[in-house]
C-alpha cells in the first residue's frame, strides 16, 4: 500500500473513530449553533480555520515536515480529559478534548515546528465552543444589568423618563425586562470571534491586534445598550409591540452590521497610525490572501508528506482510538445505583410548628431543569413571612443534567444580588454533619429577600459548583453514583423586620426541616 493511499486511510479511520467517541458532544455542538443566537458563528468556524490552514501549506512544507512523538502525548491528555468530561458530565470538557486530540494527531503527523505556522487557526476552533453554563449565566446576568444601565441611559438622553430596577427598564405604563435573550452576549460572543479572525488578518503591530480584539467587548455592551434604549423608545411612541417580533430582530441584524462597521473603521484608524505619511490604506494591512512568499507547487506540503517515511507517531495515535472508541460504549452504558427514595409528593406539609402549601412550576422551567422530581412549599409560622422550600433531585446527573447554581436565575425579574456569603448550620438531630449554605441577599428597589442554598451530593453538603463537579467525576469512578440535589431556602425581609430576623427565622426553619430532607434526597 502506498504512503498516500495509508495516510487517507488513517485519516479516514481517525474521523470516523473520533466521529463515535465523540458523537454525543458533537450533536450537543450542532445544535447549540443552529438552534442558539449566541452561537450561531460556530458552524463557520471550522471552515475557517481549515481555509486558514488549505493556505498555510507552503509555509508548513518550509518549517520542515517530521512525524513528532509529542503529538502522541497531546493525544492521550485528550483521552484522559474525555473520560474526566464523560464522569464529570461536563460537556465543555469534552469539547475541548476532541481539539487536544486533533492538535495531537497534527502534531503527531507534520512536526511541533510546522505545527507552529498553523497555531492561529487551530486555536480559532475554539471559538465555536460555548461557554459552561455556570460561567455563561454569570456572565449574560452580569450583561443584562449593563445593558439596562445602559439602555436607561439612552432613554434619559433623548427626554424619556425611565427607571431601571435590576433588569427591569420601567417606563411608567410598560415595564421592559432585559431577559437572557437580550443581555448582548449574542453580540459579544459572535463579535470577538470575528475581531480574533480580522486581528490575525491584519498585517500590523501586535499592539494594534490586541486593541482590536480587546474593543470587541466594549462595542458589543454599548452597542446593545443603545438597542434597548431604541426599543424603549419604540415602545414610549408605539406601544408594547415595537419591542416584539420581527423589528426586535432587525434591530437586532442592523446593530451587529453597525458593531462590524466599527471595527472596520477602527481597522482603518488603526492602519493610519504610525505610518510616515498617514496614507497607508486598510487594503495594505488586511488580506484574506497570505502574501508570504510560496513554494514552487500549491500543494507542497501534501507532496512532502507523501514522500518523506509514515509518520509513525500519527499512526500510532490513529490505533490507539480505536480501541477508545470501543470502550466508551462501555462507558456510557454503565449503570448507575443510587439508593432508593421516598418522592417529594410526600414530603411533608406539617413540619413541627411550620404549616406548609405546595406550589407547581411552570413547564417551562421544568423542561429546562430537567431534574427527575422536585419540591415547591410555602411553608409559614405564626404570621411572619413565608418561607419557600425548593429542592430538585436528580437521579443521574449525565452531562446536561445537573443542578443548576442559583446565582444564575436569582438575577431577573428585577432583582439583584446585593451579597453572597458562607453560612454554617450546626447539626440537628438525626444528622451527622455540619450543613454549610451559601446565604444570598437579592434586592428590587425598597424590597430585599435572603436566599439560602446548598447542593447535597451523596453525602455530602456543598456549596461550590466546582466541587460538585469534582465529586461527580469521584463518585462515578469509584462508586457508580451521580445522584443529588439542589436545596434552596428563601424568605422576603418584612417590613418593619431586619436581616437578623429573617436568618433566625430560616434558622429555625432549616433545622425543623433538615432531618426530613435525607428521605428523600439520601446519603
């Protein structure tokens, strides 16, 4: 068999090798971009980057072209992190370990050297991987708030008069909620990949290419700040239906065009300065065409490839996903054995001298929770404020199942977090351990309510997402367990009450109920 009929062949086992592995985390990929603004510019990102790379060949055929063992190593990494993502039931881990293998398996088949002249657009992959989902809620709360900062002060300028209560826009008869959808991480996400893409274009200072990419930011937070107040001020002249529909989304396309204007002209800015004369024009600077000087065949790397000795590192990287790939059916199949359970329909409504009403969620919610049973009590004592009870439990938590962090959701409606702190409970009857909780204050104008909240995995009582990531991966490997739940406790501060009043109330509260909770979220 020929050396290039061998190396299409492996090529083409590796895809379909890597196409099985990773089959599950590939379809999560696809739909996030077909089905999500936010990501949509990730379908155009490997074509990209493959362009990039289709003109890089007679620059990878000078660095030199040897089969590098380093590539090998790179590889397994990849296939650790898979089974760490796998167990862990974190899909971002097992996107960014499908590229360490492919940057392994172009290691292991041209070289390090010539593996440097094709960094940028290997490195350009990973835009079109989403955010995790406890940073990406965090990041579009913290969007939604600037943007209504923002938006208010738009509405303001032109002689509109507009208040803003955490994300909620106020303008009097029509209140306008500045809702994930609408936070500008829809701009900022597709908008830096751009400004990554046009930094590497632009044949400039290195200053000049990190400004670019760094401007992405704020464009993207201003430009959508202005949106809100131009929907605001649709809505002050036209009614709730300018802000609906088919002229939320043009407003949406036409304001992207203008953040991409921008950065073009700040391309041209850019390009001026530091010229002797001012005259050096953007087309001198920017190129889709790479002007380094070329080989004497447009295809001399794929020649060299073929007439050098098999990369023996990239063949061996090859072999070793197939049989990966054949044990992680295994590993997807395995069978998970959590304890058995009493359901929360049963959970008590008379719980010492607490008297309790049960509450439903919405479908919406428990479509995108998608927890395996859940609890929603009021429960209340004498005639102080209520206090609400919601636990999710899940039986299994695979990737994309999982409790979910309230500092993502308390933000909305109005409301912001005002303090997050660690709050130690000692142990009540029937327990064994110290139950720690992370004890949030969210406000909305004159209002303010104290959120407590804990994650019980297993047996343990957690207040960090990162921990009980850590402890998934743990009891999956060693104990075939990855069930738990979410526990939140919250409770409005009444008028005339403080602070002090309403922790000793969920004081109180959580100890009357703690002892309960471990039917039906066992250790």
């Amino acid at each position: 068999m020929s050396s290039k009929l061998l190396l299409g062949f492996s090529a083409v086992l590796a895809t379909v090798s890597l196409g099985y592995l990773y089959f599950e985390s590939l379809v999560f990929l696809f739909n996030h971009w077909i089905g999500s603004d936010d990501y949509s510019h990730g379908m155009f990102v490997p074509f990209i980057s493959l362009f990039l790379i289709w003109q890089s060949q007679h620059r990878i055929a000078a660095a030199g072209i040897t089969s590098s063992w380093w590539g090998l190593t790179i590889v397994v990494t990849g296939l650790l992190l898979y089974l760490v993502g796998e167990l862990a039931t974190l899909y971002v881990l097992q996107h960014l370990s499908l590229w360490i293998v492919l940057v392994g398996l172009v290691i292991g088949a041209i070289g390090v050297k010539a593996s440097r002249t094709i960094a940028f657009p290997l490195f350009y992959l990973l835009t079109s991987i989403p955010l995790p989902t406890f940073f990406y809620a965090g990041l579009s709360s913290q969007l939604q708030l600037w943007s209504s900062a923002l938006g208010v002060g738009c509405l303001q300028l032109v002689g509109v008069t507009a208040f803003r209560e955490g994300n909620v826009i106020d303008l009097g008869p029509v209140q306008l909620q500045v809702v994930e959808a609408c936070s500008g991480i829809r701009y900022l996400l597709p908008l830096t990949s751009l400004a990554l893409l046009c930094a590497y274009l632009f044949k400039d200072r290195m200053w000049k290419r990190i400004t670019l990419v760094l401007s992405s930011i704020p464009i993207s937070i201003l430009v959508n700040g202005f949106r809100i107040g131009m929907i605001g001020v649709l809505v002050e002249w036209y009614g709730q239906g300018a802000s609906e529909g088919f002229a939320h989304l043009f407003e949406g396309w036409v304001l992207f065009m203008a953040s991409l204007g921008l950065l073009i002209l700040e391309m041209w800015i850019l390009a001026r300065i530091g010229s002797n004369d001012g005259t050096v024009s953007l087309q001198d600077r920017f190129s889709w065409i790479d002007r380094s000087p070329t080989s004497s065949s447009a295809f001399a790397s794929s020649s060299v490839l073929a007439s050098r000795a098999l990369p023996s590192a990239y063949l061996f990287s090859v072999g070793l996903l197939i049989p990966v790939a054949v044990a992680s059916s295994f590993l997807s199949q395995r069978i998970e054995v959590p304890p058995d359970r009493a359901l929360f329909v049963d959970f008590p409504l008379h719980i010492e001298e607490w008297t309790g009403t049960s509450l439903s969620l919405e479908q919406q919610y428990i479509d995108a929770l998608r927890f395996d049973d859940y609890a929603l009590v009021e429960y209340r004592h004498d005639s102080s404020q209520p206090v609400t009870f919601y636990s999710a439990y899940y039986r299994s938590q695979r990737k994309g199942q999982s409790a979910h962090s309230p500092q993502s959701c308390l933000p909305g409606g109005g409301w912001e977090i005002s303090s997050l702190k660690n709050l130690d409970f000692a142990p009540v009857s029937g327990t064994t351990h110290t139950l720690h909780a992370n004890r949030v204050v969210i406000e909305k104008g004159h209002q303010k309510q104290i959120v407590l909240y804990w994650f019980k995995q297993r047996e343990r009582i957690l207040t960090s997402e990162y921990l009980v990531k850590f402890y998934l991966f743990w009891d999956a490997l060693l104990r075939a367990r990855t069930d738990g739940a979410l526990v939140r406790i919250a409770s409005l501060v009444g008028p005339g009450e403080t602070e002090e009043i309403v922790d000793q109330r969920m004081r109180q509260f959580v100890s009357a109920m703690q002892s309960e909770l471990n039917r039906y979220v066992p250790d």
